[in-house]
C-alpha cells in the first residue's frame, strides 16, 4: 500500500519463493510492503517492512567530470573550466569537488590531494586562489550527486603559477542582420593578458573610414565580462545600422575587429513633392520619387489613399503600384483632393508624403480643325486619303480622326469609319474602300481628343474613282550570249506595269562613241531578242522599253558593255537528273546515260569504259545540246565506270559514271562434293559462285533426284551457308543432286554432283571383290586377277586377304602373309 492509504492490494497470484519483483509502481511514490505464508490449512498472520520505501531507479555515484582545462593564469590564481560527466549515475550531479596536488621536487613535503573550493562549486568552471607563486600544481575535479562523488577526472598539469602575458585577441561576427525594434546584443570575445582595454567605435556604410566612438546611454551600452565585451543596443532604430569597430589596447600591442549592422525595418517617406502629371474631371495622374531609406529591404509597392480636402477620413485608392507613377480613377468633378503615398517592404508600410490639394477639372478645349487633306492612290473602287494633325490640340492628346465622305452631286456627309482612326507620328493615312467607279468624291476630317470631336476641315479636292494609267517601269535586260556578229538578249518585265498590261518591248542598241540609239524594226512580244548585223571588233550598249496603253515606259539598260567576237566558254557537263553520279541497271534492261554538254566553240565529245573502249553494243546518240550512251540488252560484262570527256578551245571537262549491272549469280563454285553421314542422309559442300550478279548471295536451293529417275524433287529453301545436310533419305538408293545460288534479282543455274551418292551407313566393311579369274597355272604357282569391289564400305580398301581349299575339303586357308593391295 502507499503510505498515504490504508487499504492493501495483493500483488501476486502464487510465489513458491522467498523474493519477488513486485511490478507497475509510480515512480517517486512511497510504499510499505508486507508478506504472508500460506499452506494447505489457510493464510498465516503477515510481517509488514518498517521503513517506506520509494520507487525509483538504483542511483550510483556519477562519471568522472571531462575536458578540463586551463584557462587563465596569474601569480597566486588558476582558472579552471570542465565539461559535465557524460552519466550523471541515474541523479542530477549537485556540485562539483576541485581538488590540486602540489610538486615538491625536493620531497621534503608529502605530495597529496587537497581540496580547493570551501563551498560546493555548482557551475562547471572554478578558480583557485591562494596559490603559492613559482609553485607547480596539478589539477582534477569531482562531480558528486545523492549517491556520492565520482572519480577524479583526468589531471591537468603540472604548471608553474606566474603572471602570464599575451597581447590581446578579438572574436567577432562580421555581419549581423536584425529587424527594428529588437534588443541587439553584439558580444566580442577578447583575449589578452593584462586584461586589455577597449573602445567601441561607429562609422556609416557610406563613410567607413569616419569612425566616432559610440556614446554610451539607455539606449546603447557596454558590458564587459571575464573574457566578453558586449555592445547592447536596446530597442534598435534604422539609425542603428553602421560599421561598428572594436579595439583591444594592452602594453604587449593593439587588435580590432570590424562588424557591419544592418538595421530592417519599414521603408521611410517617399520623395517628394507629388506631382500631377495630368488631370482631368474624373481621374488625376500623379508621380513621386521612391524613398531615401528602403528600410534595407526591397520595396514591394506603394500604398496610395485620398481624401477631399475638406474633410478627415483617408480613404483608400490602391496597393498595388510597383512603379512611381499612379493614375487615381473615379474622382468627381469639381471636388478638391489630396493625395497620400507610402512605400512597403517586407516589414510593413512606411511614413507618408502628402500631396499639395488639387481639383479634379478639365485643363483644356476640343481640338481645332485639321488642314484640307488630300488624295492619292486611286482605283476605281478606292482612294487613300491623307492629312497632318491639327495645330492645336486642345491642351490634350489628340486620340484620333472621324473621316466623312460625300459624292459632289450630293449634299450629305458620311461617316467612313465605325471607330476612330488612330493617329500617327509622321501624318496619317486611310485607305477608303467600297467606291463606285466613275463617282467624284470630297472627304474631310475631325480630330478627338479627351474633350470631344473638334470642327471639320475643309473638303479635299474632287477626285474621280478610276484606274490610274502611267506608262509601264523599265525592264530589267542581260546579255546571254554573243557571236562576232549577233547577241542574244533576255529581260525579266517591269515591276511596275503602270496600271495597264504590258503589250510588247522595244530593243535599243547603240555603238560606242555615237551618241544616237538605233531601233529594232519591230516590236517584240516576248521576253529575248537576238540582235543580228553588228560589226565584228565594235564595242556595243543594249537597252530595252515596255509599251502598254499609255505609250512607251523608261528604258532598261544592260550594264556590261559587249565586244563584238566569238565567246570562247570551257566545257560544261550536266548528267540529267535521272543519271547523277551512279546508276543500277539490271541485266537485260538498258543503259541509257544522258549527258548536256555546253561550250563555245561546240565541243568534241569522247567516250570510254575503264579508260578502254566501249563495248560493241554500245551507241552513241547526240543533238546540239547533249551528248547520250546507250545499251540494250545489257549484261554483267557491261558494268564499269564509264567516262566522258568534252574538249573545246577554252579546256576540257572529264565527268565519271559508275554502272552497276545486276543480274543472277554463277553457278557455285567447285568442287561441289557429297558425303555420307548416316543410313538415310549425306553431307553436301560446296563454294560461292565466283561471280554472285552484283548483289550478296541470299540463299542455296538444293534439289536430289534418284539415279533411276529424270524428275528434280526441292530439298530445301534457305541455305545460307556452303554446306547442308539432306535428310530422309533411302538406304541402298542411289541419288544425284544439284545446287543453285540465289540473290535478290533471282536464281543462277544449276551444278550438278559428277557420280550417284549411294546411300549408306558411313564405314562399313566393303563389298566382295568383283570378277576374280585365274591367268596362268604352273606346276607349283596359280596367278589370279580380280576387280575392286562396287562400294568400298564408305573408307578406303586398305589391304586384300587370298584364300585357298583343296578340293574337297570343307575349310578355306589364308594365302597371303603380308598385306596385299594390289
């Protein structure tokens, strides 16, 4: 039960033993326990525990503290610093034990550990005083928790206690970044022995090298620790943000640091004054400059509000402008307003700049007349009219034109278009369509701007809807070619026909030195002319007119001026287009090459198959402009590469034709042989045709027929290798067999096997010889003849065994002793 009730529970169903590990405690709680023994008669009196008992872990003394270290030492003081234990034991470690030996070299005194600290050091760093100046010391620390203290850590030391020196040392940031309105604490660690002295300086981002030392009040101050300066700044301002420098002064040196501050917060006023750029009766323009102070952050967008000048409610306009410059819609004519701008960061929205109040009022007029417009390109069924911008605008930008029309026999205006004609910067212009031929028509403008439509122009002058008709522009001409007496001349027509088709051309030639130009008799219809009857060695200048309904156009000149002897032109080859570089023809089919060959003089056209002549089949077909080679029926032997050559005075001129002729391929190639393999199949070889028709060897198709037969029966259809083995058939049967290559063009011919295959297992023993006879008979020698036998059993004869019985007697006896072949 707990110490708190009265009732008790039973923790166990049965225990046969004399301890028990009673389960399901509240940690921390206090408990009595007690115990009864029971047997086959009943429940015994129990025995209770004295003393309360609490539920918690087993507590053992810590771990030894670690990472002691040293840190500052003087004549008679030691500053030591250590880590927590990494096991506290299983209870918080409540203080910490120092504890220092002291070195005797001369062992007169007894070396022991003696503790330093009168009361319990609860922080993990401790300095002992009362040091002997000169003395060598080591150093160790106990944690201690309820259970007791731990093991000493590990030492430090020895060391000798004197004054130490060093010259001082800074650790700080180089930049910070804080939001207004928090405290900043900007702390320096600073070394050096003697403790140094130090100076807090400030200076602007602008002007980094005018520092001022930082005046110290409630709202800035410093603080200095055992080995920390600290600059506190509560309540940071925007006027915060500098360059803030530390110096460290002892008399072994000098050390200073530098930081840089920045300061966000929300952006200041905008610059002012707010101007109007435009006003009008129902909205206002207005324009600002962004502010000084950005709040060190981005702005995002100007906050814009308005209020009548006389009253006191802002009301809001927008937040959306990222630009400085807003148009404020929606005001009333005639109020007075006043406007107020704010720019916003990250951080909020900034202090305000005021407008001057203004009133919401047209500044200017309708604009004035426009000058009488004018006419130009006109058809009969349109007229583009043309006309400047007025000269007063009105006091506002012209936003565009009405257009009106009306025939001269009439009295009524008509508007021409549905919405106003937007004007343009060098003078506008509008194409009027839907015009009835042979109408007059006048037109006049008027200008909008933001006030209304001004007054009309005058009209413009009459113009008639017709086709305008202008003599034709000049042809563009070129020279093509020349003999010593004659040109040829060729002319694309003018771009320009001069509204009327053109009907023919007149060629004009002049000699050099004259001034007048001599005419070609007739007119010419079509686009080239030869000029014929000029005199050989005289330089001459061409030119060429168009005519259409309104007479003869402006003359178009070739640039060149052309000598009057025959053009020497190097030969030129073109295949046709069916020929190109390669061409594959079948056999059986025709070579058909087609050449145009040009050059002046004519040239003499030569040609040849691998540098030899052409075959007997070939012929040979020429006209003024191409030279052609053709064979019919072709064949194999006719592939090649074929060559033509043209020659003239002025060079020579070599193109190369590869023919390729495709046809079937040969026959395979030998020995084609047969070959025993088992009681019903055999083994062919053979080799690839040695001409395959121009194309790869696809396949082998194999026939058989029986000796005794004339009829082919297909063995197989794909073979692609140089040997097969033919299956199914008859043991005892004699067969012959035949083989044809094929490519893509077709089958080759046959070869066929020399000798019948007859088919057998492949070794087995041979046949009886044939034909044995007796020659020549002595009185003690019988000389016998016999013939090989039919099948030698599928391998070589190798010997042949004689034998011999006397008449009568049942048993043959060999003869012959050593091995006999012949």
């Amino acid at each position: 039960r707990t110490i708190d009730g009265k009732a008790w529970t039973k923790v166990n169903a049965n225990c046969g033993s004399t301890s028990f590990v009673v389960p399901d405690l509240i940690s921390g709680q206090e408990y009595f326990f007690r115990v009864r023994a029971e047997n086959r008669f009943g429940v015994g009196p129990p025995a209770e525990t004295i003393q309360r008992t609490t539920a918690r872990d087993p507590i053992h003394p810590p771990d030894p503290p670690i990472k002691l270290k040293i840190g500052l030492v003087t004549k008679n003081t030691v500053s030591l610093t250590w880590k927590p234990p990494k096991n506290d034991g299983g209870a918080p470690v409540t203080h910490y034990n120092v504890e220092c030996l002291r070195w005797d070299r001369t062992g007169e005194v007894k070396e022991t550990w003696k503790q330093c600290n009168r009361r319990d050091v609860e922080e993990t760093k401790f300095t002992v005083e009362d040091l002997v100046e000169g003395g060598e010391y080591e150093f160790r620390v106990k944690a201690v928790n309820i259970a007791g203290p731990s093991r000493p850590s590990a030492t430090v030391g020895p060391l000798v206690v004197k004054d130490q020196t060093c010259p001082p040392s800074i650790e700080l940031k180089e930049f910070m970044e804080v939001e207004q309105g928090t405290d900043v604490n900007i702390v320096a660690k600073i070394k050096g022995v003697p403790f140094p002295t130090l100076t807090w300086l400030k200076a602007s981002p602008k002007k980094p090298d005018d520092k001022t030392p930082v005046l110290y009040d409630q709202h800035v101050n410093k603080i200095i620790g055992e080995d920390t300066c600290t600059l506190l700044i509560q309540q940071s301002r925007r006027s915060d943000t500098a360059l803030y420098t530390i110096t460290a002064v002892n008399n072994l040196g000098t050390a200073s640091k530098e930081m840089r501050l920045n300061i966000l917060g929300r952006p200041g006023p905008p610059v002012g004054p707010i101007k109007f750029e435009s006003i009008l009766a129902d909205k206002m323009t207005i324009s600002w400059l962004p502010p000084l102070d950005d709040g060190g952050s981005k702005i995002t967008n100007y906050v814009i509000e308005k209020k009548e000048a006389n009253r006191r409610t802002w009301v809001p306009v927008t937040n959306e402008p990222k630009e400085c410059l807003f148009t404020v819609p929606k005001l009333m004519e005639g109020h007075e307003y006043v406007f107020r701008i704010m720019a916003q960061n990250k951080f909020g929205i900034g202090e305000p700049l005021d407008s001057e109040p203004e009133t919401a009022r047209n500044l200017f007029t309708v604009p004035g007349p426009c000058d009488k417009p004018t006419v130009s390109s006109i058809t009969r069924d349109s007229m583009t009219v043309n006309w400047e911008e007025p000269e007063h605008d009105g006091g506002s930008p012209i936003t565009g034109y009405w257009l009106e029309r009306k025939e001269t026999t009439g009295k009524r205006w008509t508007r021409v278009n549905r919405d106003p004609i937007k004007p343009m910067t060098l003078g506008v212009s509008y194409k009027v369509t839907g015009l009835i031929e042979g109408s007059e028509y006048q037109f006049r403008v008027s200008a909008i701007n933001a006030a209304g439509v001004g007054p009309p122009s005058m009209p413009s002058d009459p113009a008639i809807a017709r086709d305008p008709i202008a003599p034709p522009g000049p042809p563009i001409p070129k020279v093509t070619d020349w003999t010593k007496s004659s040109v040829d001349l060729e002319w694309t027509p003018p771009l320009k026909d001069g509204g009327s088709r053109v009907t023919g051309y007149i060629v004009e030639y002049k000699e050099e030195g004259k001034e007048e130009w001599e005419r070609v008799d007739k007119e010419i219809r079509g686009t080239k002319f030869v000029v014929a009857g000029l005199k050989e060695g005289c330089f001459y200048k061409f030119r060429v007119r168009a005519v259409n309904a309104a007479g003869i156009g402006e003359p178009g000149e070739v640039t060149d001026i052309i000598e009057m002897k025959d053009r020497i032109v190097a030969p030129d080859i073109n295949l046709d287009a069916s020929v190109r570089d390669r061409i594959v023809v079948h056999a059986g089919g025709v070579i058909r090459i087609i050449a145009y060959v040009s050059g002046k003089p004519a040239p003499t056209v030569t040609w040849s198959r691998d540098d030899r002549a052409l075959p007997e089949e070939a012929k040979i077909e020429e006209t003024a402009i191409s030279s052609s080679l053709v064979i019919k029926n072709c064949k194999r032997s006719h592939q090649g590469i074929y060559t033509l050559l043209a020659k003239n005075a002025g060079g020579e001129r070599k193109k190369n034709i590869i023919v390729d002729v495709l046809d079937v391929p040969g026959p395979v190639g030998m020995p084609f042989l047969t070959e025993n393999l088992t009681n019903d199949s055999c083994k062919l070889t053979w080799f690839t045709p040695e001409d395959d028709g121009g194309s790869p060897i696809t396949n082998y198709i194999i026939e058989k027929r029986e000796s005794d037969h004339r009829a082919w029966t297909p063995v197989s259809c794909t073979v692609t290798r140089q040997n097969a083995t033919v299956q199914g058939l008859t043991e005892g049967k004699a067969y012959f067999f035949r083989i044809a290559a094929e490519n893509i063009i077709g089958m080759g011919p046959f070869t066929e096997t020399t000798k019948e295959l007859v088919i057998r297992d492949p070794i087995t023993v041979p046949d009886r010889p044939e034909d044995l006879e007796v020659k020549a008979v002595t009185k003690n020698s019988v000389t016998l003849t016999w013939n090989p036998p039919k099948y030698n059993g599928g391998s070589d004869i190798t010997m042949y065994v004689l034998e011999s019985r006397l008449i009568g007697k049942e048993k043959f006896h060999k003869v012959t002793k050593e091995k006999m072949l012949d």
